[in-house]
C-alpha cells in the first residue's frame, strides 16, 4: 500500500449496508496508516492487534489490509522492544540502495 492510498475495511461489519458504531474508527484508522511508512504502519498494526487480544492479527488485516505475517512480524519486534532497531534511522544497517561507483577510464 502506497502512502497516497488508503485502504477500504473489508470487516464485515463495514461490508454491510448498515452503520455501525466501528466503521469511522476503522476509516480513521486507515487515514492514518496511509501516512505512514512501512515500519510505523507495521507497528501500529501490531499494537492495536494486541489490544484486541485473540483474533486481532486476522481482523486488523481485513481492516487495514496488512499482510498477517506483517502485522506478526511487528508483534515481534514490539515485543523484543525494538532491540534490532537503532535510534533515528528508518532502515537497519545495510538497507536501501547500493552506492554507486563512477568509473573512471584513463586515457593513456
């Protein structure tokens, strides 16, 4: 999910014609994660699926349209207290793009 996209809850409850009292929840739940990037998204899924208790991995997904393994994989990461991640950088040691070398030709 791009951070211009945002996602429509696929709960039951919202797949209904009727109101329900969790739909705007769920629409706001989804306004923020489309503005954050990937590992806040993550973690936020996480909290809230461990706020909801047993169940809470599979309904965050059809609410927020994160992987399952994602929103698991930030379980573990919330529950290591971030141990593998250092303070102010977004990507772990190693990520992102390599870098580039310019090479030079002599001309002898």
């Amino acid at each position: 999910m791009s951070k211009s996209e945002m996602h429509i809850c696929q709960c039951s409850h919202c797949q209904q014609e009727s109101v329900h009292a969790e739909k705007e929840l769920h629409q706001q739940m989804n306004l923020f994660l489309s503005r954050l990037d990937e590992q806040p998204r993550r973690w936020y899924g996480a909290m809230e699926a461990n706020r909801i208790g047993a169940g809470g991995v599979r309904l965050l997904s059809q609410i927020t349209g994160l992987d399952e393994k994602t929103i698991r994989r930030g379980q573990q990461e919330l529950a290591d207290a971030f141990a593998e991640r250092s303070i102010g950088r977004m990507r772990l040691p190693g990520g992102g793009r390599l870098k580039v070398e310019k090479k030079i030709q002599s001309w002898n």
